[in-house]
C-alpha cells in the first residue's frame, strides 16, 4: 500500500472513530477515502450493532 493510500486509510478510519455515533444518520460521499471510512463502518456495525441510516450523496 502507498503511503497516500494508507494515509488515505487512516484519515478514513479516524473520521469513523471521532464522529460515527449509534443512531445516526450518515451521508455517504465518493472518493477513494470513503472506502476504508465504508468498511470500518462495517466493522463497527457487526461489533458494537449500531443502528445507522447511510445515504449516498452521489451513485457512481
């Protein structure tokens, strides 16, 4: 993995950690940053069974 992608990774998962709350609703974006964001989301959900609302803010 370059660095940019794992800096990409880190930026994702940090936003994850310090923002994403049980019972929200989260707008979703595209980029390559939002991969990692998505799948730490994933993680989290399957852990700790949070209830969110994801909604996309584009389709690509």
């Amino acid at each position: 993995m370059s660095k940019a992608e794992e800096a990409k990774k880190l930026a994702g998962r940090a936003a994850v950690e310090n923002h994403v709350r049980n019972n929200q609703v989260l707008g979703i974006g595209s980029g390559s940053t939002i991969v990692h964001a998505v799948q730490r989301i994933a993680e989290r959900v399957k852990q700790e069974n949070l209830n969110l609302v994801c909604i996309p803010t584009s389709f690509q």
